[in-house]
C-alpha cells in the first residue's frame, strides 16, 4: 500500500509540475518551453556526450515515424477485426469442447476390474 502511495504521489507531482509549466498549452507556449529546457541541459549532455564513448544511432525523421505508427496502428486494426470475425467460430469450437468434456465426465466409469471380483 505504501508502494502505491509512493507511485501515485510521484506520478501525481510530475503531472502538476508539467501543468503548472505550461507543457499541456497551446504549441508557442510548449515549444518555448523546449527551448528552455534544451539550453539549460545542453551543456550537461555536452559533458556526457565526452565521458561516455558510445555514439547513439540518429532518429529516425518524422516521415518515417509517422509511418510506422500509421502502419502498425493499421496492423492492429485488421488483428482486431479478423478476431472479431473469427469470434463465432472461436465460441463454437470453444463450447464444442467444453460440452464434450463435460458430457464425458458425466458418464458412469466403466467398472473396474477389482470391483468385479469382489
């Protein structure tokens, strides 16, 4: 309980300060905001960009992001409607099975041997 507490307290206080900073205002307003946050951290991530060897692969432009959202988003789209048009055949199988295992563990054991002798 005191973990979600922590959760929720944190999540709640990074929401008011992006609130109260203006991130959810129109574009002029987040855009300057961007501006003042790159020049305060570049010189930062200058410092790092030294220390750390490693070289970080570009972003990919706009376009292709663009892209790829529109296109797995399309992918997921088809995947649910195919499940919805296969669901009928889905729940007949599916309650198929189920009467059949149900309707064989209703019928009487055959009886066993053991029981026979005695």
């Amino acid at each position: 309980m005191l973990k979600f507490g922590v959760k929720s307290a944190v999540l709640g206080s990074a929401v008011y300060y992006t609130i109260d900073k203006g991130v959810w205002k129109d574009s002029a307003t987040t855009s300057a905001l961007y501006e003042d946050l790159e020049s305060g951290v570049s010189p930062y991530v200058g410092e790092l960009k030294k220390q750390i060897p490693y070289e970080l692969p570009p972003l990919p432009s706009n376009d292709r992001v663009s892209y790829l959202f529109k296109y797995y988003w399309n992918c997921g789209v088809k995947a649910t409607f195919r499940f919805l048009v296969d669901l009928p055949s889905h729940t007949t199988n599916a309650a198929t099975k189920a009467y059949d295992f149900i309707s064989t563990s209703l019928e009487a054991p055959p009886p066993s041997p053991t029981s026979q002798e005695k």
